[in-house]
C-alpha cells in the first residue's frame, strides 16, 4: 500500500504543500539574511539604547548561577521606540519580499517554497501579506502553537495562512 502524500491535485496543477520542517529552515535562513541585519541596523541607529546588551549578560550569568528569579528582575528593557521601528523594518522588509518574489522571502526562495492564495494559488496581494503577517504575532502565541499545526494538518496550514488564507507550496 503507497503512502499518502501531501499532493493534492489543483484544477490545474499538482500542489505540493511545504511542511513544517523546510518552512523551519526557511525561517532560519531568514532570521541570519534579514532579521538579524536589521536588528544590528536598528541598534546602531539607537545609539545602543534599544537594549543593554551589558544588563542582558548579567540577567544570563544570574540565570546561569541558579538565580532565575533575580536574572528575570535585571532582564534589559527594551526601548519602544527602537523596538517599533524594528518591527515595522523586519514587517515591511518581509512584505516587500513575498511581493518582489512571488510569496518567497530569501530562505522560501532558497528552498524552493513560495506562500500563493490558498484558492487559486495566485500571488497573494497586499492584505493577505499585511493579515499574514501579523498573524504571525498570533501563531506565536501560546508556545507557537500556531505554527505547530503545519505538522498536523494536511493542508501544511499553519494559523497565519488560515487567517490569510495562503498556504505555502513547493514551487
């Protein structure tokens, strides 16, 4: 007996969904070529005020010396100024990508993955990718429940792609 596979035949093209782990390792790939620039982009624009990295080594050493407790007390505060800008950068940034490239950021695009329309599996437009986005927020929370369910579904589905109903495909 074959083993049923995440194909699914579209009106006219066979779909291959994504699953969770390449989708992982495409947000990895990400988080190196766009998250962490802009991060280092955003700090250096601060001045370092967005946070206190020397404050964070200290919360990490109390932590490590068996002081959860106190280390949660010295956690650095970040400034919401910077914070936000951040945010908006990496959210735009992002959006920009899945625009340019057809659904793909660096790491989707690497891998060969793109996010269409989970209907007609077009481009998604610009409200997609807006809700897509911050439901990325929402599939975080608790535990990143949201986008653990691309492994139980067989649609590879995680809560972000319902709610803007996108799915992510094997190009």
């Amino acid at each position: 007996m074959k083993k049923e596979s995440n194909n699914i035949q579209h009106p006219t093209v066979n779909i291959r969904y994504a699953g969770f782990w390449v989708r992982f390792l495409a947000s990895w790939i990400d988080t190196l070529v766009l998250i962490v620039p802009i991060g280092l982009i955003v700090y250096l624009l601060s001045g370092g005020a967005w946070l206190d990295f020397s404050q964070l080594s200290q919360s990490i050493a109390l932590a490590q010396s068996s002081a959860p407790a106190d280390a949660l007390q010295t956690m650095p505060k970040a400034s919401m100024k910077w914070e936000s800008l951040f945010e908006l950068l990496v959210a735009g940034v992002t959006i920009v990508f899945w625009k340019r490239w057809a659904g793909a950021t660096p790491g989707k695009k690497l891998l060969g993955i793109h996010v269409v329309d989970a209907a007609s599996c077009d481009d998604i437009n610009n409200k997609q990718a807006i809700i897509r986005y911050i439901g990325y927020i929402i599939s975080a929370i608790p535990l990143g429940a949201g986008f653990l369910m691309v492994g139980l579904r067989k649609d590879k589905r995680a809560l972000h792609d319902l709610l803007a109903e996108t799915v992510v495909i094997y190009k």
